[in-house]
C-alpha cells in the first residue's frame, strides 16, 4: 500500500494547483483504501508480483475517489470521515471538474498495462458505476423501491468497483477462466456486502467514529434497506411516518424513525443480508489457491459484518 501511495502522489500532479490541492485533500482524508487493498491482496492470493499491481490499485483508487467527488455534490453533501467535503471547502464547480480529472487520469494510468482486457473491465465498470448513480437519483424519494431494486443499485455503484478490482488481479495473474470468475464473484459479494452493512449503520452508527450524521440518507431521499424492511413490518401508522419522511426529505421525527428501524428488527435483517453476501464471497475463495492471502481475504469478508466505521 505504501507503494500505491507513492503511485498515486505522482500521478495526482498538475501543473494546475487547485487540481492537486482537491485531490491530495479528499484522498488524504482517511480513506480504508479497501478497492486497491482488494487488489493487491487478490494478486498475491494469486502469486502475481509485477508492478503493474501498484499502477492498477492506483487507478482504481482514482475512480473510486472522482465518484466520491461527484457523489458528494449530488447529494449536496457538507461532511464525510469526520471533514468537510471537497465541495463544502472548494465549491461545486472545483469538485466536479477535479473529479473528471481523476477520471481521464485513470484512463491514462490503465493504458501503462498494455491491455485490452484491463480497458474493457475498467471501462465497463466505470460505465456500469454512472448508471448505478443516475438510478439511484432516479429512485430519490421512491417509497415504492423494492430490495430487488435497491440491490441492483448497489451492485452497480459500490460493488462493481471491488468486482473489477479482483478480477483485474486475476487478470495481471493471467488465471484461468474458472479462477478469473471466482475472483470477480468474491469482490462482487464482497462490494455488496460492505454497502448493505454502510446502510445499517446510518441507523445504527457512531457519529464521531463514522464522521458522518445518522439518517443522512433519509435526509437525501435514499431508500436503503433497513427503511424497505422497516415498512413492510410497521404498523401502517408507523410507515406512513416514514413514507412522509422519504417523500419530503423533511427529518423532525428521525429519532422516531431509527427506532421504529430498530423495533421491527429491520437492522438485524440488513446485517442477515449482508451475511449472506460474505458467505457467498467466502465460498468463491475454494477456488483460489489456499495460502495466507487467501486466508486474510476470507478474514475481510467476515469482518464486514462487524465494521462500525
């Protein structure tokens, strides 16, 4: 990791400084770097050693940062881990144009690999990460959003990253076509797994650990799980609460609201979920070689289900 982050200090200059200054600022601000540890941890599961691992953790850390950036300003966001966001400090403007900078950076990164098959899972994932978040503005507001729904969002904006960044170590591994798929499939579930306990915790979180306030999701109009599970077991009083709540985006009952989450054992079923996503990503590991890379791999996705930041 230290080697990505000397990869990403040089490839974040510019001879325009307001770009490196929004950049150092959000991608020093206490990321888990889980997308290019991801990576790396897969390519040594896989006995892969070449540079070129510490070019792709980089670049995948470039995307995963501009959407941050993007994401930030369309949900008019004012703090994330604990600081300001990049548009609360810089303004709008700055933090869209800095986040197509990240983007157009990682694509000139990815071409350094030389491969066709690393542009096509790049691009496709960064393709499938844009419609993921243009359905989730679709679906602001949407009190008729299903899990089916919600999954497919999810899988496209959060998970498609981990998948893509697994499946890019199997390719610089060149694994077979089995080896590839079980990669891609740990990183999908994995993604999920991780996106659907973030979910709990807006409802069941520390704010000064997670550096973010509690229900700011209902306070975006975000339909998250633990709200689809909630109002299926609420009294139809109690769920009229909470449809007013994701309608107007309007909060004054929000204590009421996390609650009524925790009272119909709606945050127990997020968790269950995401269970059984770690489950599925654990089982795709039997088809890696077994060594401690893929034990620390089996260990990440148990650990998901405990994270409180």
């Amino acid at each position: 990791m230290r080697q990505v982050d000397a990869v990403i200090a040089h490839r974040l200059s510019s001879s325009v400084p307001l770009i490196g200054e929004i950049a150092h600022y959000i991608i020093s601000a206490g990321g888990k770097r889980l997308r290019p540890a991801l990576l790396l941890m897969v390519a040594g599961a896989l006995g892969y050693k070449g540079e070129q691992r510490f070019n792709l953790a980089a670049v995948v850390e470039f995307i995963h940062t501009a959407t941050l950036l993007h994401d930030d300003v369309v949900d008019e966001s004012t703090m994330r881990r604990g600081k300001p966001t990049a548009n609360e400090s810089f303004g709008n403007a700055a933090s869209v144009l800095v986040g197509d900078f990240l983007h157009s950076r990682a694509f000139q990164m990815m071409v350094d690999a030389d491969s066709m098959q690393v542009m096509q899972i790049l691009s496709e994932a960064t393709n499938i990460i844009a419609e993921g978040e243009v359905q989730q503005l679709i679906n602001t507001h949407n009190v008729d959003l299903d899990e089916a729904g919600y999954l497919t969002v999810i899988r496209s904006k959060t998970a498609k990253l981990f998948e893509a960044s697994a499946r890019l170590a199997a390719v610089l591994a060149s694994s077979d076509a089995t080896v590839e798929t079980a990669c891609a499939g740990y990183g999908r579930a994995l993604g999920t797994a991780f996106q659907v306990i973030d979910d709990a915790l807006d409802y069941d979180g520390d704010t000064e650990v997670m550096g973010k306030n509690i229900g700011d999701d209902l306070r975006e109009g975000k339909v998250t799980l633990p709200l689809i599970i909630a109002m299926q077991r609420a009294t139809a009083a109690d769920r009229q609460l909470i449809v007013s709540a994701i309608e107007t985006g309007a909060t004054p009952h929000m204590a009421e609201i996390v609650q009524m989450v925790k009272a119909t054992g709606a945050l127990d079923a997020t968790r269950a979920a995401a269970g059984q996503q770690a489950q599925e990503a654990i089982d795709c590991l039997e088809h890696l070689p077994q060594n401690t890379f893929t034990e620390a791999l089996r260990g990440l996705a148990s650990q998901l289900l405990t994270r409180r930041v």
